[in-house]
C-alpha cells in the first residue's frame, strides 16, 4: 500500500496537473474571445497586427504556465483587465453614416388619446435595392386601436424568423413596428458580429405595405400573418410600450446582440408589460416556432389546429397589384 506522503505527492502532481489544464484552457478561450473581438471592432489597419500581438500574449501565457504558474495566473488577470477595459470603452451610437432603411428611429408623443408618430416609414420598393424613401409623421386616435398582429418572416431556416408586431385601427389605419439591425451603409447582417457589438438597434415603424411588401415581394422570404387575441388594454400596454422603446433607442442608444437583444427576445420583454404571466420558452429564441409557443398559450386569435393555422397565415407575394396591400393580404 502506497504511504500518505506518496499519496500527497499524487495529490499534488493531480493539482497541478488540473491547475494547468485550467489555464490552458482560459487562455485559449480568451485569446479566441479576443481575436473575435478584434475582428469586428478594431481599426480595419491595426486589425491584423492586434490580432497577431492577442495570439502572441497566448502563446506567452501558456508557455509561462509550465513553469511559472501563478506568473501566468498574474499575467491573465493583466491581459483580461486590458481587454475589458477596451471592451467597455466601446459604446453604442446614434450619429454613424446609417443605411437609407435605418436611417431614422421612430419617436412618439402620446397627448389624451392622441398618438403622434415621427419618423415612420413609407417606402416604396421596387426591389431589395430599388427604393423611393419617405419618412412621415403619422396621427393615430388610441380609442380607435382594435387589433394586434404578429409577422413571422423566414428566409432561410424555419427555426429562426424575423417577428414583427403590427396594430390595426378601427378606421383602417395600419402600423407595423420592427426591431432590426441598424446598419451603417455597406454593412451586411452577421450573427456572429451580433456577438460583440457590431450593430446598434433600431425600431422601426411603417406601413404593411412597406415593411411587408419588402419581405415578401423583394426579398422572397416567406411572411406569415398571426392575429393576437388580446384585450384592449393589453393592445394599447402593447403599442406604447413600443412608442417609449423608440423614445428612449432615439436618446440612449443600444447594441444589438443576437441572443438577448434580438427582435424577439424584446418583444417578449414588452409583451409580458402587458401580459406578466407570459412565461419564458426556448421557442423566443428559436423564434421560428414562436406561433407554437402562442398557439400553446392560447394567445393566437385563431384557436384551430397549429399546422391549418399556419398554413393559412402565409402571405403571398402581390406582385405590384394596385389593391390596398393591407386588404390584399388578408384576403380569404
């Protein structure tokens, strides 16, 4: 049988062993994170030199580590301090050379029942490219708010949808609010830079025949149209929730990030304002199953079978009709 000072040198060696492994494995998860970092926020001249200099200091950590452990242990918590010191020094914007399509947030003003909206978007899209801007001021009566519609666009995996509320009103009136990416001109949409910082967030407010024309007819993504069943008050909770989230976007700006502040995961935040007992789900992550997650809730209008509800909810494409587009979609 082994002696206790055999079985504390073990238990010594297994120590340092685990305490290695450990490091090691801090280092390389953070000299990833950084080099990522690097990748979308650093200068694009200095990008590649950064970094070189974050795989470097990696390298240097883990060999110091075989030989002087709590050096290496040191030299991390230096690294990690410098890192997120940069990392906190970059901040959201409102002030960048934005994309024609995010170019404006929507603000609103509430006085009695009157609801203004400044900023709201009307364009008119040819194709993806193609486009007429307007941006208009646009007066809604609150008394008169009687419906809210979700919008589900995928264009690529049925498990991830873009989700858009829309408000109806008893004269007609339409408005359709989108939390979106607000890019800089020549910016493309990354999930991963998603991740660190590369988008601020936007809200936008437009007409259907804008916002889901766009979708439908110039980008070929497949909509599809859920009516809500929710009450009066929950309705108008709902929309000026929406209008305070574009006051506040319009003065404090913030980044987008793709897992906790994303399109859905805000209307989820918004929607329990209105209605507290809405329990979280992975399906407002995936957010192309959350008519499932409503649907299970009972928060869909139509209470028949999900795969008929689905079916009927898709929107076609209108192709250019001269027939009022709000109508046309709902067509039976």
């Amino acid at each position: 049988m082994m002696d206790s000072r055999q079985v504390s040198g073990r238990s010594a060696r297994f120590r340092r062993r685990a305490g290695l492994c450990l490091l090691v494995l801090v280092v390389v998860a953070g000299t990833g994170w950084t080099m990522a970092a690097l990748w979308f926020q650093a200068p694009q001249a200095l990008r590649m030199v950064l970094m070189a200099c974050a795989v470097v200091t990696g390298a240097g950590l883990i060999w110091l580590a075989s030989r002087r452990p709590a050096r290496a242990w040191a030299g991390v918590l230096v690294a990690g301090v410098a890192v997120g010191l940069w990392w906190s020094s970059i901040l959201p914007r409102n002030d960048r050379d934005w994309a024609p399509d995010v170019a404006h947030i929507v603000t609103g003003r509430v006085e009695g029942n009157a609801l203004t909206l400044y900023n709201v978007r009307d364009f008119e899209w040819r194709g993806e490219n193609d486009f007429t801007p307007r941006w208009q001021t646009r007066r809604y009566d609150l008394d008169q708010l009687n419906s809210v519609d979700l919008f589900s666009s995928v264009w690529a995996s049925p498990a991830i949808a873009h989700t858009l509320i829309g408000f109806g009103f008893a004269n007609g009136e339409r408005i359709v609010f989108s939390i979106e990416i607000r890019k800089e001109k020549g910016e493309a949409f990354s999930e991963i830079g998603g991740f660190f910082k590369e988008f601020e967030l936007a809200l936008i407010a437009s007409d259907e025949n804008d916002i889901i024309r766009l979708r439908t007819d110039a980008r070929g993504e497949t909509v599809s149209l859920f009516p809500l069943k929710v009450t009066p008050e929950q309705a108008r909770h709902l929309l000026l929730s929406y209008v305070a989230l574009g006051n506040r976007l319009a003065e404090q700006p913030e980044f987008y990030q793709t897992l906790t502040s994303n399109c859905t995961t805000i209307i989820y935040q918004l929607a329990r304002l209105a209605h507290p007992g809405i329990p979280f789900d992975w399906r407002i992550l995936l957010s192309g199953y959350l008519p499932d997650y409503l649907h299970e809730h009972g928060m869909l209008k139509d209470g028949g079978p999900l795969d008929e509800i689905r079916r009927q909810a898709v929107i076609a494409p209108q192709n250019g009709r001269a027939e009022p587009y709000s109508a046309a979609i709902r067509a039976p």
